[in-house]
C-alpha cells in the first residue's frame, strides 16, 4: 500500500512517543515505561479518530540480553509489557503497536520499533503470555492498585536498569 498523509501522521504520532526515552519512574518520578507510552499514544491516535486497545503480556528480563551484573538485582522473575491493538481502516485489521523502546539507544539487545503506519511494528519483548483486551484491562486495574508495593520490591533493579539505558544512548 502506498504512504499517505494519513499513514505518515500515524508514523509522526508513533515517533514521538518512541522517542521519549524509556523510563521506569520510582518514587513519584515521571514514568515513560511500557505503562505510560502506550498510554499517551492511545490518547494521540484516539485524538486523530482511530480505535485503540490496549494489551497486556508477560516476560522475563532475563530474555532481554541484558548485562549480567543488571540481571543479578533482585528482580520480578515475570514481568508485564503493555503495547497496543490500532485498527486500521486501510486494512480492516487489528495492529500490534509498540513504542516502548527508544531510538536513541545504542546497538540495542531488545528490538527498536519502526511502524509503517499499516502493519504490525515488533514487540519490545520476547512474550511468555499474552492477555486478551478484556484481560489486560482487568489485570492492569489489579496492577495499578499495587503499584507502589511492585515498586518498592523492584526498585534497586528499576533504578539500575534506567541508568543503564542512559548508558546506552547516543549522547547529543
């Protein structure tokens, strides 16, 4: 299918919330985790009339290729991603969108997304499970209500991996 002005506002929106470095916040930080990145690019394609869903699945650190002095913290063994579903009208498909990992980063291990506009763009993760939407919604509201006990368990490992990702990115 050919690029439109349509598909490339999609490829801009998706761009800009790619582009936000990647950030677990810890201790009322702002977030740019997996959690908030799709929901900002939610709010963006929602504001321009597609439909969005939101899913949830699980993974492993341990399956990112991480360093193994990072993946020796004390860490959830499984962990949830969040990405999203954009249905796109050109196709009459449901896509799996992704903006979770930064351009930015340097000779990444994990996959840096790029969308078409169209298609499906990689997920950030190696996926062990993934949650239908009416799951997902459901075991986000669980997640959301123990969020600063998830936090507080995993926080030397969140505050390890973020600045190891600083480490990571192109210096500007």
């Amino acid at each position: 299918m050919k690029e439109t002005k349509t598909t490339k506002e999609r490829v801009r929106l998706f761009r800009i919330v790619r582009d936000i470095p990647y950030y677990i916040g810890i201790d009322n930080e702002q977030d740019y985790s997996c959690a908030t990145k799709p929901a900002i690019l939610e709010a963006l394609f929602k504001s321009i009339g597609l439909k969005v869903q939101r899913v949830l699945c699980s993974f492993k650190w341990e399956n990112l290729n991480l360093p193994k002095n990072l993946i020796e913290i004390p860490h959830n063994s499984i962990e949830t991603h969040e990405y999203l579903q954009v249905f796109v009208p050109e196709t009459k498909k449901w896509a799996k969108i992704d903006p979770t990992w930064d351009s930015k980063i340097i000779n990444p291990t994990f996959p840096i997304a790029e969308w078409d506009g169209l298609n499906d763009t990689l997920i950030a993760v190696p996926t062990e499970q993934i949650w239908s939407v009416k799951e997902s919604k459901k075991l986000s509201a669980q997640e959301d209500e123990n969020k600063d006990e998830y936090l507080n368990k995993n926080k030397n490992f969140f505050i390890a991996f973020n600045k190891w990702l600083e480490s990571q990115r192109k210096k500007i």
